[in-house]
C-alpha cells in the first residue's frame, strides 16, 4: 500500500508520543513566549540601570517589568527540559552531520541549549543572591541573553515550515491522548513552578509560593550595613550642593510620607510607607549624582535623572513604616523614588549634587 504523497513529505515523527513533532513544535512555541517576555523584560531592566529614558508613572511598572522577567524565567525551566526530552533522541541521530547546512543548523541548537542553559541557571543564582562565580553578572547576562536571542530566530526560521505543519488543525486531530498527556503535564509543571516562586513579586500569591527566595513580612534587606562596611559618623551631615544639613535639620524641614515599592533585580518587590524630605526640596533643578556612605559597593553613588530628582514622591527618606530607618535600611537617610530598581535606591546618603 502506498502512502500518499504529503504524507511521504513529512520530516519522520518519532514513534514515542512525547517525541512526536507536534509536541515539539507546541512545548517550543510556549517556550518561545516565554524566552520572548524574559529577554524584553530583561532589555527593559537592563536599560533602566543604565541610564536609559524611563519614566517615573506608573510607581509599579518598573516592579511588574522584573516580576515578569523572573516568573517568565522560571516557567521557561520546566518547558525547556520538556523540549530537550522531546527532541533528545534527533541530537544523537546518525550521521551526526550529513552537509554543512545541517552541520550549521546542529551548531545553532548546540549554542542556543548552552546558551539558554547558562541565563536560566545564572537567573536562579542571581534571584537567590548567589554568585558562585568571577565574572560580572549583569554584563554576562547580559551578553548571553542576546546570543540566545539570535540563535532562537535561527532555530525558528529553519524550522517554520515544520512548525506550521505541525500546528495545523488537522495535525491536532491526529494528536494521540498520551501526547496530549505529555503537553497537560508540561503545562501543569510549569504552572506549579511559577505559582511556587510567584509570590516575591505578586503579593495576593505570597502565601502559597512555598518557593519564593523571600519570605513575606517585614521589607528584606539585600546589602546589610555590615557587608558595606558602614560606620555612620556622630558628626554626619547632608551635602546637597553649596547647603549642608545635620539630621536635625532634615527632620525639622516639611516632611512628606508616600506609599512606594522597594523593587530589586532579584524580583521581589515590596510596599512600604516612607516619610522624608522631597529632593526637589533639598536641590536644584538638574540630573543629580547621590553618593553614599559606602566606599566601594558597585552601587555607592548614582545619577538620579531630572524628571525623578524634581518628582513629589522623590524623597530623603528618614522613616521607614513610621519608625526611624535602622542602620540597614539605610539610616541616618536613604533614596527612595518611585519606578526605581531597588539598587539605584542608595542607601546611608552623603552627598546630593546636580550635575552641570
């Protein structure tokens, strides 16, 4: 019996279902999304650290950006390994190169898993506050996430016509149970992994995220005054350009308390009420440099853009939730402002001096 001709067209399927090139192309696609929203998201904060246009409204868009940039993360773990499973047996296919277009498309992948493999391993890291390496995170991360990016839309654009074939209705008909099995539990593990981890950046799930790297309740601490080797002088003041301030001064000058977000790297995020002096108060018009305490954190001094430094919610923060700011909050005062990533939220302030 002969088998029709578009049927002989067809890339060979596997014959376990979780092999099947329908399950490959669906697990790929979700996978793809998921890349997708981590490597914008992942743009968005690297820019925003680097001095990128950004705005100071909404106060939660910055928090909602790297929420999404780490649950995305996480959810692409499971659906990359049920990828991986679903196409292992075609990596150790023989020969293991037939041409150089295949030899380049194999290279592709092979730099595509690494790659991938390397940012989701290094983001857990990082997310736990773990670096059990010598290299600069940031910049690393940074770099390989536009590898993964490029060699994703190899991958893609040589197997689009497979991938169409394969998503085609009448290919779903043809889908046995056990392979949708396979895509339900797929799609249920990676559920389970994000609601688990969820809760360091959406607050109504913190008491289900049996995983979340922070625990709710009081604002976390990610640098203690210790690690920054902070000693506050009894003799500490404020200089904000030609005008110098004692903590007395500060706390008799009007005083403003907001509602904001501290929103770090990491990904948690947290409210909390702050009460303080506004910026705009305190200096000039201008991008304004802020300089802490701290002698040599990668984050010790900051440039805070105009458009935040003169914003009403800006402020010198002297309280933290109606109670004096502790050494590790970032006493005798901190920056808080609103759409900031919490690294650019200098803690134990020195210094406030608008750039020319």
């Amino acid at each position: 019996m002969k088998l029709p001709a578009k049927l002989l067209a067809r890339e060979p399927e596997f014959k376990a279902p979780a092999h099947h090139t329908g399950v490959t192309s669906r697990v790929g696609t979700w996978l793809g999304i998921t890349f997708g929203l981590c490597f914008v998201t992942g743009l968005i904060s690297h820019g925003v650290q680097h001095d990128w246009p950004w705005p100071t409204r909404p106060v939660d868009l910055y928090r909602v950006t790297q929420g999404v940039h780490v649950i995305s993360g996480v959810a692409s773990i499971p659906l990359l390994l049920a990828k991986l499973w679903s196409v292992y047996p075609k990596l150790f296919e023989r020969p293991l190169i037939r041409n150089v277009p295949h030899a380049l498309e194999r290279a592709s992948i092979f730099v595509l898993i690494a790659a991938s493999f390397f940012e989701l391993v290094t983001g857990l890291f990082n997310a736990a506050q773990n670096y059990p390496w010598s290299f600069y995170f940031p910049t690393a991360h940074y770099a390989v996430a536009w590898i993964v990016a490029g060699s994703l839309l190899v991958h893609i654009a040589v197997k689009i016509p497979l991938i169409r074939r394969t998503l085609e209705p009448a290919s779903e008909e043809k889908t046995i149970l056990s392979r949708r099995a396979f895509l339900r539990t797929t799609a249920l593990t990676t559920g389970v992994a994000v609601v688990a981890t969820a809760g360091v950046t959406v607050p109504w799930l913190r008491n289900v995220s049996a995983l979340a790297w922070r625990s709710p309740g009081a604002l976390p601490v990610n640098r203690t005054a210790k690690a920054a080797n902070i000693v506050v002088p009894r003799d500490w003041r404020l200089n904000a350009g030609a005008k110098s301030f004692s903590l007395a001064d500060l706390r008799a000058m009007p005083q403003t308390t907001v509602e904001l977000p501290i929103a770090c790297v990491e990904g948690w995020s947290q409210n909390a009420t702050w009460t303080g002096v506004r910026i705009a108060d305190l200096v000039e018009k201008g991008d304004v440099r802020v300089e802490s305490l701290e002698k040599d954190g990668l984050y010790r001094a900051t440039t805070l853009p105009e458009a935040f430094a003169q914003d009403p919610l800006t402020l010198l923060a002297l309280q933290l939730d109606g109670e004096e700011l502790t050494l590790d909050h970032g006493y005798p005062c901190r920056l808080i402002a609103p759409n900031r990533p919490g690294v650019l939220q200098t803690k134990w302030v020195t210094s406030l001096e608008v750039q020319a």
